[in-house]
C-alpha cells in the first residue's frame, strides 16, 4: 500500500482526530463499526469525514467479517471500529478467524477512561488481555502522544509478513487529549522482522530436487493469495513452465485457475481423488503458502510417504510444525517463486511426466464430484453447478459461510482470479459469509457478489442484511436450504450411528418474507427446472436478495477422507461409508 | 505434531530479549500455555532500562522439532528481539539462586552447616533452630543440596529459576 506523508505533521490535534487522520494516511476509505459511549469521540471525528465510507453494521462481529472480506477481496487492509466492553468481546470471533486465515485487518477499539480501567466500568473489559491471543499483535495506547505512531505500526504488522489482525485499544480520555500527529512515514516496529528474499541456497536445493522429479506436485494455499496478483501470475508461469500438475487448499483457490488442464482440483478432506492420489503417491511434493493443516493431510504417519518436501512459507514457525520437510524456505511467496521460477529456466529441464500424468488421468476417470443427478428435487450440487454456470462470465465474488455448502461450492464453482473467494478456512467460523460479502460488496459497488451460504448459517448473522439494504449493496444470499445442519447430520449418519440429535431445525423463517421484511428481494425454488429462470432473476436484481433454494435434505458430501485415514483411504460415495471411520477417528474433530 | 516420536526428550534453556511493555510476558507465558508447551523455569526482570529491554529465561522441555517450533513461535512474537538457545551456545553460562530453610537441632544442625561449606552456600539468617542458606549455582547442584538437606530439616525452598549469559567481551 502506499502511505505518504501528511501535510499537517506538525499541527496539534485530539486523539480521535489523529486516529482519522492516520487511517486516511493510511489510505483508509471504507470502515465497518458500530459506535457506543467509549468512542463516540472518533464518531465525531468521523462526522461528515469525506474521505471515508463508515458502514454501519448491526453487531460487530459483522463489522470484522466485513472488513475480512474486504481486505481478501481487495489485498487491502480491512479496519473496523468498535465500542469498548461489548463492542471488543463481539469481534473476538472475526479476530480469531483472521489470524487462522492470515487476513490483514486493523480493529481500533475504545475503552474506559485511564482512570476507570481495572475498576470494573461500565462497559469495561480488558481487551488486550481477552484480544491477546486472537491476534498477530495488539496495543492499549494510554498516552496519546504514542497515538499515531502505534496505529501507523498496526498497519504495518497487520500487513507484512504473515498478514494478520490487530487490534488498538483506545482509552476515551486519549481521544480526547492532544497530541502532534505524525505522518506513517518510515514507522515500523523495531522488533519487527518479516520475512523478504529466498535464501539461494534453498532454492537451488529446490530446484534440483524438482529437476530430477518424475512424479511432481504443487500443493499452494492461501500464502501465495496473500502475496498479491503478481505471485499469482509466477506460480502459473512457473506451473506451466514445469508442466507439474497443481492442487490447492480451500484458502488458495484462485491463485491458479481452475479452468487449466494441470489444476487438479481442491484436496483435503472434501477434495477431489486426483489431488489426494496425486499428494500420496508424489515424489516431490512443492508446497506454497500452505500449512499442512489436518483438514489437507488426513492422518500424519500416512501422510504423502514416499515425497521429498518442500515448503515455503512467509512465517519460520510454519516450517516443520505439522509435517517435517526436507527444503524449508522462509520467504515471501511471490519472491520465492520467482527465484524458483529463474533457477529453473536456468536449468531448462525436461521432465519426463507422462506416466505420472497417464496416471493423473485414470484417477481423474473416477469423477470423484460426481453425484446422482436428479429431475424432481434441487441436488445442492446441481444448485451450485447452475449457479456458477450462470455467473462465470460475470466475474463474481463468491463468499460462504461454513458447512456442506461451503465444500460444494469450493468442489463446483471454478476460480480463475485470485481474491475472488472468500471464506472461513482455518476457524470454520459459520456466519462469516453474509457480511464478509457485505465488506465485498462496498469495495467493489458494480460487482457481483454472492454469498453461498446454508439455512443453519445464514441465520447467525442474518442481522447484516439490514446493512446491506440501508447502504444499497446488492449483495445476493444464496441459501441452500436443506433444513439441516448438513455437515453435522452427515457426521452423525457416518460417525454416530445415525442418532441426529438438535440437528434439524424444527422451526425455520420464511427466507422470502424475511427478505422482504428487511427491505430486500426474496426469491425461491424448488424444482430443478426452475432454478436456472430464478438464478437469472437473482442475478438481474439491483438490490439485495435472498434466494431460498430448497435442495435435497439429506445428500451427503462426497468424495470424504475420513477422520483418522490417509489420503489414498478416501471414500466416493455412502455405500463405502459403513465402518470406514474407526474409534481413534471418531475422536478427530 | 510431526510423526517423530522416538526422538528424546531434552531440556533447553531459552534467554528471550523483549521489549519491556504492558502484557509482553502474558504473551510468552500465553503462547506456552495455548500450544501445549511446558516451562520448568521463568525468571524476568528489565535488563536495560534506556532502551526499555527486559530478559526472559525460561526453562522448557520437548523433542527438537517441539524446541524448534517453540522457538520459531517466540521469534514471530512481534515485541520479541530476539531468542536465544543457551543450551546450545557453548559460552553460554546458566545460575540459579535459592535460598533454603533448615530446621534442626544438635547432631543434625552441625551436619547441615558443615554441608553448606561443601556447597560454599552462605549462611544469611540464624536462630538456634533454624538456618536460611543462600547458593547460587547450577540448577543441578541446587537440587543436590536440598536433597542433602531433607533428612536434616529442609523446610522450605525459594529459588529464582535459571539465569544466563555469554561468556566473553560481547553482548548477545
């Protein structure tokens, strides 16, 4: 981002002003919060403030989403701003769900006054301590002359390296007191070291090893996303150059589009059998940007056994912490693929790939995101399938929430852009889709954006659509709606012997008359021949939308490599689910 | 956890140079309790007041990989300067002090402060039944005197954890 110096260094200004003039410096134009007494003084500031949207939300932890999903879309700094008690406690979820994701955002809190604070206030907690570990770094600023520099470093942290949340936590009577401003110029934490430049050493070891692969695979995530559009286009130049083929994390869809060849589909848990196969059976497996999470490695001892590893990785403590590899490179995505990228042009090797690629191609014949279609009920595959048929061309901006539906879209809907996928990865945090398109849709006003979401998630921040309407962001929740919590169901038909206890929800709204009670669009299907002329209405609607589709109640979510088995242990379909998770996976979340 | 299971367990000392702000060891002690780490010793005081440093030296066990993710975790740790492995520095020099209580009377009195010579432990408080010792050393030789010192009255034991520094001319 670029930040330049402001033109009134050296003039005298309150706390709450130096937060609004540091936020514009910092290039600030969108914020989500919600006010209350503890920092009305930075509301005032706010007031007619031209430089900066606030968007009003109806409870903040829709501001933090928000702002998650406008800092994924943009590569920008998302920033929310909450009152102190409450207001902090309510964004402690979004927090915790960009420090799992590595999502940059800025959260700017107030507290009580100096004073007041440990004398149990109103409206008082200790939101350093409660936000300590929900973030990448946090302050409580007690002298305002320290004011702009913390919220100019909280920037920089919540940016650089491993991208991350941060919180600044602003007593009330420091938005009042005065201070010099200083401009973001040159500030940054002493102590404070991101990761830059590849060793070369590291990288030639990389580039031998997969010189001399006969049975190679990419494995990116999130980190190469983060990078930014440029690492982007070197991973796919230095994919194709190789003709390796390449898999994904949830996190890291769109980082190499879906529509080529060589892409292998997302792996993990719900990936595709190509992805998995391809990660058991490699001989040199390049991870990108990714973390070894369980959902990706199945069972550790069983993990890709025969493979050298490489992993790159912004942050050391990524290295090592999961599964041991053999060429560790601590560096910047973008950075590293490029040196990877030279040193192999350097070499102008020619892998001999068509037997790993014959292979590649017979555990693809399995079609493993098959389902069994059908003409009297919306299959939600089919729903998501239409869906992204229907929408490609319009570049959208997909969001979800967390569930069954999440992984249809992520199996069904094809990224070929970066920051055009937005979810709840490492925390599974359901209620993240709605305002994470919100945050969206205010960046980028003329987009489509569509959250995909379920009926049991969808309602655990159906509050934000409220926003959506007041500042006329056409937003459109598409809810498949099984009136199950489906992955729930699903693991108590595989896991629990089919007892589905309080997962069924006896009760649920009319989405369309909810729309409408809201001030937005309710739409409906529920036959598979309507779907296509109704997605289309959705799509044609300038405002926000609600689309109840109504799909098949107890579909399962296939191919699944079961809690405690190996990548090649997965499972197609239902008829191999009997006995296919055993009691030491039972325990496994 | 990466699958190395046969690997031994081993004892690390870990000097952390941090800034010295509000919260700073929460954020230490915090990430040991959040990933399951352990701490056997935990000593922290402000070294360097006109630059605002302070030293932490904690004590913890694993298997290399763990003591290298816990090293890796610290590092990231925005107010953390640095860490550094005292176990492996081979100038690195470790001490503890403690201070220790024996209650006891004729035969045993006599044996207790002829011990404590052998240690070269100091004695800093006396009543007619009772010494406090004051020894300084490795933590090793702390554990043997008050093993010494347990038939003969040990009451109570008060120590400050291990303490280190590098050998030689340089700061670390």
């Amino acid at each position: 981002m670029d930040v330049v110096g402001s033109p009134i260094l050296a003039s005298t200004l309150s706390g709450a002003e130096i937060v609004v003039q540091a936020l514009k410096d910092q290039g600030v134009q969108h914020i989500f919060g919600y006010p209350g007494g503890a920092v009305l003084p930075i509301y005032d500031a706010l007031f007619a403030e031209p430089a900066i949207q606030h968007v009003l939300v109806r409870h903040e932890q829709g501001a933090g989403h928000m702002a998650e999903g406008y800092a994924r879309a943009t590569g920008k700094v998302g920033v929310a701003l909450v009152t102190s008690g409450p207001g902090a406690t309510n964004i402690v979820t979004p927090l915790v769900d960009a420090l799992m994701d590595s999502v940059p955002i800025v959260v700017i809190s107030g507290q009580v006054p100096t004073h007041l604070i440990g004398s149990d206030a109103f409206q008082e907690a200790d939101t350093v301590g409660i936000t300590r570990s929900a973030t990448k770094h946090n302050w409580l600023v007690k002298n305002v002359e320290d004011l702009a520099r913390v919220i100019h470093e909280a920037f920089y942290v919540a940016r650089s390296g491993r991208p991350g949340p941060v919180l600044v936590d602003i007593p009330k009577d420091v938005q009042f007191a005065k201070a010099a401003y200083v401009g973001p110029k040159g500030l940054r934490p002493k102590t404070y070291h991101p990761a830059g430049s590849p060793d070369p050493a590291k990288i030639a070891e990389a580039a031998t090893l997969m010189a001399r692969a006969q049975r190679p695979v990419f494995y990116t995530g999130g980190g190469v996303v983060n990078a930014g559009p440029e690492a982007c286009q070197t991973l796919r130049a230095l994919v194709r150059e190789t003709g390796f083929p390449i898999t994904s994390t949830l996190m890291g869809l769109g980082a190499f589009p879906a529509s080529d060849p060589q892409w292998l589909g997302m792996l993990g848990m719900h990936g595709s059998w190509e992805a998995n196969h391809a990660m058991h059976d490699c001989d040199v497996m390049i991870c990108v940007g990714a973390r070894f999470d369980d959902r990706v490695t199945g069972r550790l001892d069983g993990f890709s056994p025969g493979s050298k590893k490489i992993h790159i990785d912004v942050d050391p403590s990524s290295l090592n912490k999961n599964v041991l590899v053999d060429v560790g490179v601590v560096a910047d995505a973008g950075l590293a693929l490029e040196a990877l990228l030279n040193a192999w042009r350097a070499r102008k090797p020619k892998p001999a790939l068509k037997p790993w690629w014959d292979q590649i191609d017979a555990w693809r014949a399995k079609r493993s995101f098959a389902y069994r279609p059908s003409d009297t009920v919306i299959k939600p595959q089919y729903a998501v399938e239409r869906l992204f048929a229907l929408t490609k061309d319009k570049d959208p901006y997909i969001t979800t929430e967390v569930g069954q539906h999440q992984m249809w879209a992520a199996q069904f809907f094809g990224f070929d852009k970066p920051n055009r996928w937005m979810t709840s990865g490492g925390l599974g945090t359901m209620g993240y889709g709605l305002p994470a398109a919100v945050g969206v849709q205010a960046a980028f006003p003329d987009a489509l954006v569509i959250d995909i979401a379920g009926e049991a998630s969808i309602q655990m921040m159906m509050q934000e659509i409220s926003t959506a309407v007041q500042y006329r962001l056409p937003v459109k929740v598409f809810i498949l709606n099984n009136e199950w919590m489906g992955m729930v169901r699903q693991w108590q038909q595989l896991l629990h012997g089919e007892r589905y206890s309080h997962s069924y929800s006896e009760a649920l709204p009319d989405f369309v008359k909810l729309a409408e009670a809201y001030g937005a669009v309710g739409l409906r299907a529920d036959k598979p021949a309507d779907l296509d002329d109704a997605i289309k209405e959705m799509i044609a609607v300038d405002r926000p939308v609600i689309f109840d589709c109504r799909v098949a109640k107890t579909e399962n979510c296939f191919p699944m490599i079961p809690s405690g088995k190996a990548h090649n242990e997965m499972i197609l379909g239902d008829e191999e689910t009997r006995g296919a998770i055993d009691e030491e996976g039972k325990m496994l979340v | 956890m990466p699958q190395r299971t046969h690997d031994p367990v081993e004892t690390r000392t870990l000097a952390v140079l941090v800034n010295n702000e509000p919260g700073v060891l929460a954020r230490v002690v915090g990430l040991f309790s959040a990933r399951g780490y352990n701490i056997e010793s935990l000593t922290v005081a402000e070294t360097d007041k006109a630059v605002g440093a302070s030293r932490i030296t904690i004590v913890t066990t694993g298997q290399p990989v763990i003591l290298d993710q816990i090293k890796a975790q610290l590092d990231r740790i925005v107010s953390v300067r640095r860490v550094i492995d005292v176990t492996l520095d081979p100038a690195g020099v470790q001490r503890e002090l403690a201070l220790i209580k024996v209650r006891s009377t004729g035969q045993d009195r006599i044996e207790a402060l002829r011990v404590s010579e052998i240690f070269r432990a100091k004695v800093i408080d006396t009543t007619l039944q009772s010494f406090i010792f004051e020894l300084t050393g490795a933590s090793e030789k702390i554990d043997a005197f008050c093993e010494l010192m347990r038939p003969l009255g040990l009451v109570e034991v008060s120590r400050t954890g291990v303490l280190s520094i590098h050998r030689g001319p340089e700061s670390s």
